[in-house]
C-alpha cells in the first residue's frame, strides 16, 4: 500500500520539471506545500508547515519545512527527539534529450520515444521492461522525495505509536550550489533552540545505483563524502620566444602539477577501508588574453578533491608538496634542457636562476599586508564587488582576488600559490564515536536484518555516500583551527561565498542515506527500478525512522 502510494506521487513530481536554476523548482515547492497543506494534520496544526525564502533568490525559491509531533509519552517540558527527512527538489537539466526535452518529464511518453534510440544491452532491456520508469529527476530524486512525503503522512496517523518529532525538509539548488539546504539550516537550528528538540540523524533518500557492472547489492550509507575544491594560482616569468631560456613557462608548471595530482591515488582518503575517488582536474586554463609571442606567464588549475577523514589543512599541505615536487621538478627539467641547448649552440653555459616558491593564500595575503597594509583589504573587497556584479562565479571571483593581493606584492618572482575555492562539503565518518551514531548503526543493523528476513535483496552498509549531497551540511568541525585552515585560504570567504558554520553545528547529527534504486542519473537513460524502490526501500525507510523515533 505505502509503496504503491509512492509510486504514484512519484509519477506526479515526476511532471514538474524543476530544472536546478528555475522558476520550475519554486513550482515543485509549491506542490509539496500543497500535498502537506492538504493533509488532515497540517490543516489542524498549520503553524507546523513553513516556506523557508531562498535569501536574494532571482527567480524566488524556497524550501518547505514541515513536521509532525508524536504524542507517545510527551512532555513538552523535556527535549524532544527530532529526526530530519532532507531531500532535493531539483535535477539536473533537459538539454541532454535533444528533441526529446519536451517529454523528459513525462515518464511514460518518454519511455517509449527512447525505444527508437541505440542503447547498451542493459539498457535497451529496461527500456522493454516494466519494472523500470524513465524520465528526467525520477531517479535523481523526486522519489526519495516521494517516500519522505508519504512517511510524513503515514507517521501523521500513528501519533500515539512514537514520540519525539518527524521533521522534513525538502530543498532547491542541490545539483548547483546547496542555497537551499544552506538557508534552511539557521532555521533548524532556530527552531530546534526554541522547540527543545534534538536531533538525532538526517535521513537522505537521495538516489542509489551499483558500484561496478554486474553489481546486485543494494546500498545503505552511513555517512557522506566531502569535498575540497584546491587551485593554483601558478606565476611564471615570460619571455619571448626567442629567448625562451630568459623565462618560466607557466603552462610548463601547471603541466607538471597536473601530471603529478591528476588521478594520482596517493591523495585518496581511506577510512574503515572505504576508498574516495583520487583527485580530479576540473580546471586548466592560462590567462593570456591575445595572442602574442610572448609566453604564458599565468595560470589557474584547480581540481575536485574528496574526502573521507582528511581535514582542510592537511588537504593543503598535501597539495603545497605536490607543488614543490612539480617546480623543482620543472627547474631541473629546464636546466638539463638549457645544457643541451648550449652544447649544441656552443655558448657559456650558466644555472638557470629559478628557484622553488610556493606559498598558500593565507601566506601572500599576510606578507602583502605588513607591506602595503589596510589598502590591500580594500582593493579585495572593490575587486570582489566587481566581479561579483559582473556574474562572475565564485571560481572566478576567488582567482581575481589571488591575481589582486598578488599584484601588489614586492617579490614578483615565480612561485606557485595554493588555495581553496568554493564549494566546500564537509565529510562525515559515522563510526561509533558518540552515543547518537551508536544508536544509528543499531537501527540500520537491526532494520537490514528485518529487510533480509522479508525480502530477497542482498544489503549492504556503506560508511561514505558516493555523491556530493546536502547532507555534508548536518555536521561541520567543531574545531577552530581546522575551519580557520579552511576559511583563511578561501579568498571568497565572506565575500561572495560562506556556510552557517555555528548553524550546522548547533544542529550536528550522523547522516544516512536510504535511497532508491535505478541507473544513470544525470543521463538521457536515467531510469528508477520499481522493484526495490517501492518495496524494500520504503520498508527499511519507515523502520530507520520508527526506530530513531522509538
């Protein structure tokens, strides 16, 4: 019964496209709104449904906050248990449909137009099988949504069966840059201070697919990946080339950079023997802005980084060696070439003058500053303003404010500068260290051996969700040297980019992902698999959160 009523309010957000970005996604919202504001409980407890405003949003999203207070045992005077329901409101965009993008939300229709395309074996099968549903955010993730709906509902009549409070929170702008989750959790953190509630875990229904061809295990996560977005600001010294010994290629050295880090898996984090993926470039570019001969004398690279344990400042310093390796690398490289070149040109042969400088952000704006002194934060904030009125991105406004501080610094000589850009997810390793992430992986535990006695799934519990998710933002570091390390070498921090650091951590809770299954999100062929998704998953859901609640 639960899973057809799924199923079906999953074919209706299906219908909406809410396209990150759009005036769709506050259309979604207001569905959601509308299905709780219909619901026999809301209409006696309306104070219990909210809209929380995306701050200085251009096409006017909110969040819809909603939940339901069990009447098992309680005592208002008491704090109360509080369980929070996240999902994302929003997918990916339509473009990738060609022709198609009109019926990508429509999944039956959409369906049937894909049988004229070339597919994989795999997913030429599924397209013919009724056990899979097509179209655009079914999988990713109107029907982790779907479920948390319906639970809400279902937890709504049994309010003597549990006490404590069921919150759900459904957010826009996960697939672009989390402002959804991000202005919803100074509320939590509002209403938790003024409600008395505590929270005990953040269950996420965000999608859940297989790890490797062949794969039959279905997943739990405990836990989330985080994420580090590291960049080089990378300084050479031009030259013509006609004398191309005179310089210092800076396409050289971020060539060298990029062969040391990229997919280099000694920058994997490992953690209870879970692996996160190796660093990967997402950005190489000079910033000559013509064409001359002259050589490039700068330019930026920045890769993704995931984490499992590690911390900013050891990510940092990880990456500051790797730059050191590459320069002196670079120098040696050159100087052997320049002994060639001058045996063959049969001129004096002389040590190339370079010398290995790398430096973090935090290291160039304090030398800058005892030189030049207040002025420098002054020409930051003027230069963030412009680029921010410009529309520039926070890649972008962070590079300028390196290329800024750097243009006033005494020692123009080549160097390599490290720093952090946004975003910034933090990572969440669930290992049993406090009483509320003992109570979790009990609950899962017990839940995954009720689910294997009714169904025929093999289960498996993950420590680390694979995706990047709003779910990095139930839990931050309480320590401050490690968000200094952070915040300090983020040239946009305050700028045009922050988090609710106290916020999150007011709230701090262990995190778990329970979400359907199905294939290719963020593709043509994204599909949910029925079976599964509307059995087992909405079981092991209602039981997690029976239990956290019990």
């Amino acid at each position: 019964m639960i899973g057809t009523k799924i199923r079906e309010l999953t074919l209706n957000l299906t219908k909406t496209c809410s396209v990150v970005g759009t005036t769709g996604e506050r259309v979604m919202a207001e569905e959601i709104y509308s299905f709780f504001a219909g619901m026999d409980y809301f209409k006696t407890h309306p104070e219990q449904l909210e809209k929380v405003a995306v701050p200085n949003d251009p096409v006017g999203r909110f969040s819809v906050l909603a939940w339901v207070k069990g009447e098992k045992n309680c005592d208002v005077s008491v704090q109360q248990k509080a369980v929070l329901c996240l999902g994302h409101i929003d997918t990916a965009g339509i473009e990738d449909y060609g022709d198609l993008k009109s019926y990508a939300t429509n999944s039956e229709i959409i369906k049937q137009k894909l049988k004229a395309i070339q597919f994989s074996e795999d997913t030429a099968r599924e397209i013919e099988s009724e056990d899979w549903l097509f179209g655009r955010g079914i999988f990713d993730m109107k029907a982790g949504v779907a479920a948390q709906m319906i639970m809400m509902e279902e937890f709504s009549k049994r309010l003597q069966s549990f006490s404590g409070v069921l919150v759900f929170i459904g957010v826009p702008d996960e697939e672009g840059n989390s402002a959804g989750m991000l202005s919803v959790v100074p509320r939590l953190e509002k209403l938790a201070a003024t409600k008395c509630w505590d929270f005990q875990a953040a269950v996420n229904t965000d999608y859940m697919t297989t790890r490797y061809p062949g794969d039959e295990n279905k997943y739990i996560y405990i836990g989330t990946v985080g994420k580090l977005l590291p960049c080089f600001y990378i300084y050479g010294e031009e030259t013509h080339v006609g004398e191309a010994f005179n310089g210092l290629d800076a396409n050289l050295l971020a060539s060298e950079l990029l062969r040391q880090i990229d997919f280099n898996t000694e920058f994997c984090d490992i953690a209870d023997s879970e692996v996160a993926q190796p660093p990967v470039s997402l950005q190489q570019r000079d910033l000559k802005k013509e064409y001359s001969v002259q050589t490039v004398n700068a330019v930026s690279i920045f890769f993704n980084h995931a984490t499992h344990n590690s911390q900013p400042a050891e990510v940092l310093m990880k990456y500051m060696e790797k730059a050191a390796l590459s320069f002196q690398t670079v120098i040696d490289l050159l100087n052997e070439q320049y002994k060639r070149f001058c045996l063959l040109s049969q001129i004096p042969l002389q040590k190339l003058p370079w010398q290995v400088c790398v430096m973090t952000f935090d290291e160039l704006y304090t030398a800058v500053k005892d030189e030049v002194g207040s002025m420098i934060d002054q020409r930051i904030e003027k230069i963030a303003a412009e680029k921010k009125s410009s529309g520039a991105d926070d890649r972008e406004i962070s590079l300028a404010i390196v290329q800024e501080v750097h243009s006033h610094y005494s020692n123009q000589n080549s160097k390599i500068v490290v720093y952090f850009a946004p975003p910034y997810y933090p990572h969440m390793f669930v290992d049993g260290s406090t009483a509320k992430e003992q109570k979790l992986l009990a609950i899962v535990e017990q839940t995954i051996k009720e689910t294997q006695e009714k169904f025929s799934y093999t289960l498996v519990t993950k420590k680390f969700y694979p995706f990047i998710s709003d779910l990095s933002y139930c839990n931050i570091s309480h320590n401050d040297a490690t968000i200094a390390a952070l915040t300090k070498n983020m040239p946009a921090w305050m700028r045009s980019y922050s988090l609710p650091v106290t916020s999150i951590q007011n709230i701090s809770m262990p995190v778990v992902n329970i979400g359907p299954f199905g294939k290719d999100a963020h593709k043509l062929s994204e599909r949910l698999c029925t079976n599964y998704s509307f059995d087992a998953m909405p079981f092991i859901l209602e039981k997690t959160l029976t239990g956290l609640l019990k």
